[in-house]
C-alpha cells in the first residue's frame, strides 16, 4: 500500500505519523518511509538512531521501492494545489493530520475541497489530542471536550477522519532525538503513545 502525509499547515505530525505508521506496517510486510520534505526530518530521525525500517530520499528511492510491500512517503507543509493533486494521485491512500485546534481544522477544511474535487482516497487523523479523561462523575473514559470539537467540525464537512486519534505525549517528542519509535522511548506512557498508532494502522488494514 502506498500511503503519504499532507497538510497546508506545519508541525502537524505528518512527520511522526509516516515514522510510526512505517513501524506499523514494517511489522507486517517490508515497509520504505520517503523523505520527499526538503528539511529532512524523517531521515534526521533515522540517522540518529536504530529504525527498523530504511528511510531514504526521493532520489534513490527507487531500488527501496522495488523491495517493498508498503511505501510511506512524508511530504513538506504547504503544498501547492499542483503538489497536492500530485501527491493524492501517486498514492492509495492520503493521510492529513491536524490538530484538533481551530484554526488548523479551517487550514485542513480548505485542503479537503481540492481534494474532494479530484476525488481523492483521503482521511483526516487528528493529533497531538488531549487524551481522554475518567471524570469523577463519570464510569467511562470520555474524549476531551477539543477532540469531541473537532469531529464536530468534520463530520459537519462530512470529512473521512480515522475513528481514532493520537494522543498527546511527551514520548512522541523526544523519541526523535534517540531515533527511535515512541514504543522504544524509556517512559511510562511509551505504550499508550504506540497503541494510538498501532489503532490507526488497523483502522488502515482493515479499510
Ligand atoms: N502526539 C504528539 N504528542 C506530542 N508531541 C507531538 C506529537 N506528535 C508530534 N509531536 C511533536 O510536534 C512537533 C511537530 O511534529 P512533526 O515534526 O511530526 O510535524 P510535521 O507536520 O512533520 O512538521 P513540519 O511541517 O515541520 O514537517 C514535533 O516536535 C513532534 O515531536
Ligand atoms: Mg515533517
């Protein structure tokens, strides 16, 4: 499967979303993450650590390519309308992160008229979440009041948003600076930061 990241805005997560999403699908079949983001943020990540997955550049990416099963590809913030129709129809599957704030859902809203247009196999992942909270008065865990917003907003769109989000974690932003997935990370919360992607890799597989 050919999946890539996109978003008008930056610091979005579309960087840690293709790092975790390639340690996903690696578990299952040989996975290549291409860093086509001048910045390089996926290959810094890479170089200073121990992924089990290989990351390498747009150019050279072809005999990694021949190899794999999946190709996660990470893309830089503020695509042109040229760039994102190119992106959407090089891949099966187009992945937007945003975080539940605002006026990043009014950045995402814009990108998602392009590509309705172009008929586009899209679907918004929502991150950097406050995580869900046990409210005294409450029996179940209840999402935060922002995540709960933001689906609002979307579904008002009717925008395709995976069922699940990630969560905010301090793991997530220090892992790249081991070089190591967030599940790698030495920190209590490590496995529930993994278990946020490892949901959406499902929701993935199983269409
Ligand atoms: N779930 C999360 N919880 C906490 N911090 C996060 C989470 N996801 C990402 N971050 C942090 O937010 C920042 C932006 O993330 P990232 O680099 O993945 O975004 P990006 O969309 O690729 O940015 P850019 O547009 O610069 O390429 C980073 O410091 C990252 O560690
Ligand atoms: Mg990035």
């Amino acid at each position: 499967m050919d999946i890539s990241m996109a978003a008008l805005k930056g610091g979005v997560a579309k960087t840690t979303t293709a790092i975790h999403l390639a340690a996903f699908f690696h578990k299952h079949d040989e996975t290549v993450l291409i860093d086509s983001d001048k910045n390089e943020s996926a290959l810094t990540w890479a170089r200073l650590g121990s992924l089990p997955f290989p990351v390498c550049p747009l150019e050279g990416a072809t005999k990694y390519i021949r190899k794999a099963v999946h190709v996660i590809i990470d893309t830089q913030a503020r695509p042109t309308n040229s760039d994102l129709e190119a992106i959407a129809q090089g891949c099966d599957l187009l992945i937007l992160p945003t975080t539940p704030k605002a006026l990043d859902i009014d950045a995402l809203i814009k990108t998602t008229d392009v590509l309705k247009e172009l008929k586009a196999n899209f679907k918004v992942l929502l991150t950097m979440v406050p995580p869900p909270r046990r409210r005294p008065s409450m029996r179940k865990v209840q999402p935060h009041l922002k995540e709960e917003k933001a689906r609002f907003l979307l579904s008002q769109e009717e925008i395709p948003t995976f069922k699940g989000a990630i969560y905010q974690y301090t793991a997530f932003e220090r892992s790249p600076l081991m070089g190591v997935t967030v599940d790698q990370y030495p920190d209590k919360y490590a496995k529930r930061a993994w278990d946020c992607y490892q949901k959406i890799g499902e929701e993935i597989l199983n269409g």
